[in-house]
C-alpha cells in the first residue's frame, strides 16, 4: 500500500511549475498556458475512457495517473488548491448523488 497522495503531486507540481522548462514537462505546461494544459487533461480524460470501455485495466492504471496529474497542473494553473476540491467533495458527503440529481430536477 503506497503513502503517495494527491497532496503528494500538488506540492511536486507547485515545485516544478517554477523549474527550466527544458527540464521539467510540468513547467513547460505551465509555461504554455491553460489553454494547452486544459487541451491535454482532456486528450488524458479521453484515453482513460478509452481503457475504461475496453477493459484494459493496467492502461486504465496508466491512463487514470496522467489524467490526475494533468489536473492537477490544470489546477495549478488556476490557482485552486486541492483542499478545495477536497472541501466540494466532503460537502457532498451529506447527500447521496441520486437525491441531489432529483433535487436538480424540474417539478
Ligand atoms: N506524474 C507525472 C506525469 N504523468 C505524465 N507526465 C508527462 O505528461 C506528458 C504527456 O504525455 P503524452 O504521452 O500525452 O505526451 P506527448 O504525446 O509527448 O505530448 P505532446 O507533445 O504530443 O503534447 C509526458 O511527457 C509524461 O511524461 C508526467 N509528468 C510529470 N509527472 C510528475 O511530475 C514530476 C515532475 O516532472 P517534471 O515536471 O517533468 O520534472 C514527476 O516526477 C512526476 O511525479
């Protein structure tokens, strides 16, 4: 069982945003902007639904690691720190996701 988290990544991603773009794919990310960052956190998105259909697990694995990288440099790059996105979640908790899709819909 790995210690590695999320909390892990977004300190290595702050950490590296600010790194030679010659050595560092996060800073060069960064460095393009969130236009290019969004463009790849969306082809990631669309691999690992690609694995996800096929039932290829160890590329669902693969593919699941890039696209929750990719967020978080997008996240970076929008200045959301993750506790926030954290935060939304733990709000959630106090509801299932059925009875706020009904609460969502028209009477
Ligand atoms: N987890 C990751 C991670 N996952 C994926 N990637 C990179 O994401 C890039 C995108 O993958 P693709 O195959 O889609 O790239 P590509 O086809 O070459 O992309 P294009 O040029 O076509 O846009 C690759 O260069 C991967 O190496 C990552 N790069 C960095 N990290 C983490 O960030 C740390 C710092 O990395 P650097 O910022 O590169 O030092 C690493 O030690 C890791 O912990």
């Amino acid at each position: 069982m790995t210690q590695f988290s999320l909390t892990d990544l977004e300190r290595i991603v702050s950490e590296r945003a600010t790194a030679g773009t010659d050595q560092s794919w996060t800073a060069k990310l960064v460095a393009a902007g969130q236009k290019k960052a969004a463009k790849k956190l969306g082809e990631e998105a669309v691999e690992a639904v690609m694995a996800a259909v096929t039932n290829d697990r160890q590329n669902l694995v693969y593919e699941s690691a890039d696209l929750l990288y990719h967020l978080m440099v997008v996240l970076k790059i929008a200045g959301i720190p993750l506790q926030e996105v954290m935060q939304e979640l733990e709000r959630r908790t106090a509801q299932s996701g059925l009875s706020e899709k009904a609460s969502r819909r028209d009477p």
